[in-house]
C-alpha cells in the first residue's frame, strides 16, 4: 500500500497545530497532548496550578504506507490501533509486542508515548525496538522527521527511539514508522501447576535454552498457583518443546480459545487478577526487577509475567515505599500504575529517576520543548 498523496487539508491541520504551539509559548498556556485517552490514567498526574489545555490528535489519521514484503508500516499517529493490527492480520503480520489497548479509543501515537508491551515483551522486545522513523512538532512549532523505514545503525542519538515512552515531554508526535513481523505458523500454551518460587526456577532454567518461549505468567490461585507458558515459533519446535517441557513438569496443554482469552486479559488488564482491586484502597503496583529476582517478602497475591521481570501487586498507598525499596535493592524500580481513589493527586507515580538520568532527560526536554509548552506525565526529578 503505497503512499496517498499529500492533502493540503490535511497538511493544513499540521500547521494549525504548529501554530497553536506558538500561540501557547506566547500565551504561557500548556498544552496536554491526548489521542484517545485510553492511557490517561498511566505515569504522572498533570499539574494542577497551570492553564493547560488538550490538543487532540485523532484526526490526524491514516495509514501513510504499507508495504508487507518489506515489514514496515507507516501510520499517523490519530490513527485507532485496532485499525492498524486489523490491517496488518489480513496480511498474516502483527505488532510482536502486543501492545496493550486499555480502551476502544487507543491510538498509535498514544501506543508510542507510552511505550507499554504485552505479555510477550521479555521474548521480543519493547515498542521501542520497533520504531523506526518518526514526523513530530517540537516546543518551537517545527515539523521535524527523524530515522527512517529499513533497520541500520544510528550514529549518535535514536531520536525516533527515544519517543517510546516519552509520555507527551518532547512533542506531538504525528506520524510513525514501525517494523512488523509474521504471525508464527506455531503456537500451544500450557499449564503447568507450581509455587511461584519453583516458577522462577524453571523459567530461569528453561529461558537459558534454545526453547521457543514467548510469554508467561503465574498466576495465583486456590490450590497455589500455577505457571501459564506460551510457545510461538516453527510448529515443529513448537510440537517438541511442548512434549519436552510436560516430561519436565505437571501440566497440560490449554484449548486455543482459554489460552487466547487468558492472554488477552493479560495485556489488556481485563483479567480477573489486574482487573479487581481487593479494596479501593488498593493500587496496582507494577515492579520492574531482574527476572531471577528471587521473592522476597512480596504477597503471595502477586501476578508475575515477563519469565519473572514484571511483577504486580495489589497494596494501598502508603506500602508503597516498601514496594520501591524492595524494588531498587532487586536493582530495578516500582511504579503506581493504577492509583486507589483515594491516594493524593500530587503523590508521584514513577519511579523516581537517578540523579545524572534526571538531568539527561531535563536537558533533553529542554532541547525539544524549551518553553515548556507541553504539559505531560514524565517524571523528571
């Protein structure tokens, strides 16, 4: 699918918006960029003390090109994300990392922004490592356009990488350039019961061999929890890597429409688990670790995915600390994903930055927006 040609129209819109960006700089107005909010809740709250107002970029729309030999796809960033992987499964592709929607309104630029994977992340890879070229507006108003559609080494800073995550800080992102891959012929999830420290024992045993692991989860439950693998790959590795593994372990292999279900929840935060709170005074904590990271004093009520270096839990507010401290003597760090009702506006949700990152990610921020027009949810300090 080839490129349409430029509409003045919509170019138009473009400068609209490069305009409105001045305008604000002027004004000392800041500007929240918003696609279709299915992510609003996630990283810092917005401030309170300044005129903010809402740029909303979902009409800013399309897919700019598509050619499926090639495995790149480029799309604007108002562009609703369940268009894009409907497009890209008529053609037997998918985006690897399976980005969660959280919402009918989910876009790519929101998917980019936030930088948020799947239960297949650990085995693949991150949005990041899929983004290949970006078209942004900065802080000044500039169209600027950085990478390209082909994998090669960068010399110097990976702009377009670097937008992965950046939560509104940088700019307005309009369009995006992202690799693609096939669907694998092959694909069987099991079911193997055990405790969650003999989880993260096979899983560290079984990752360090030539296994066609692609996601995994234990998950809790009335008879102690079980640990819940998928395959994906060659249908004939696939095949003997699920008989070799239920030689290893008690198990057995799940029906296609549970499994599919069962992961589906997983990413889109519709399982049972990441679904309920115990009580609204509870969060849902998300903690980043080294996969064999081992327990610790973590709740047996604790959801694990990534083959170990995701973790939730469940704790009100005030534990928090306890939860980052665990987290940062494990070597990695805690975040609020999803706040109690009742926990303060103003109370940071991320995990607080090192020194010498906080003030690369400062100058960085101020290189692309030097006078702060846009109001976001990255932490800073």
């Amino acid at each position: 699918m080839s490129a349409p040609s430029p509409d003045p129209a919509d170019e138009a819109l473009l400068a609209h918006w490069a305009q409105r960006i001045r305008s604000a700089a002027a004004r000392g107005v800041r500007l929240a960029v918003r696609g279709g909010a299915s992510k609003a809740f996630y990283g810092e709250p917005l401030p309170t003390d300044d005129r903010i107002e809402t740029l909303d970029t979902r009409a800013w729309r399309g897919i700019v090109r598509y050619e499926p030999t090639e495995l790149v796809v480029r799309a604007r960033a108002g562009t609703p994300l369940a268009e894009l992987e409907t497009l890209l499964a008529q053609h037997g592709q998918e985006l690897p990392f399976e980005p969660p929607h959280f919402g009918p309104g989910a876009t790519v630029g929101g998917m980019v922004a936030a930088g948020l994977a799947g239960p297949a992340r650990a085995a693949v890879g991150a949005v990041r490592d899929y983004v290949l070229g970006v078209r942004m507006l900065n802080g000044r108003g500039e169209d600027l356009f950085f990478g390209g559609e082909v994998m090669k080494n960068v010399a110097g800073y990976d702009i377009s990488r670097l937008l992965a995550g950046s939560l509104g800080s940088l700019g307005v992102l309009t369009e995006v350039a992202l690799k693609v891959l096939p669907r694998p012929p092959g694909e069987v999830t099991l079911r193997l019961p055990m405790a969650a420290e003999a989880a993260l024992q096979r899983l560290a045993q079984w990752r360090a061999q030539p296994l066609p692991l692609n996601a995994s989860a234990w998950i809790p439950d009335d008879s102690g929890g079980a640990l819940w693998l998928r395959l994906r790959g060659a249908a004939a590795a696939v095949d003997a890597a699920c008989a070799r593994l239920l030689r290893e372990a008690d198990g057995t292999q799940v029906e296609p429409a549970t499994a599919a279900a069962l992961w589906h929840g997983l990413r889109e935060h519709t399982h049972p688990f990441l679904a309920t709170a115990p009580s609204p005074a509870h969060g849902l904590w998300r903690l980043a670790v080294a996969a064999t990271t081992p327990w610790g004093p973590l709740p047996t009520t604790t959801l694990v995915e990534w083959f170990g270096a995701q973790r939730w839990v469940w704790a009100p507010f005030e534990q928090g600390a306890a939860l980052q401290s665990w987290a940062q003597q494990a070597g990695g760090h805690a975040t609020l994903f999803r706040p109690p009702a009742d926990a303060p506006q103003a109370a940071p949700r991320l995990a607080q930055p090192a020194p010498t990152l906080a003030a690369l990610q400062r100058r960085v921020c101020a290189a692309f927006d030097p006078h702060h027009v846009f109001a976001h949810r990255l932490r800073l300090a």
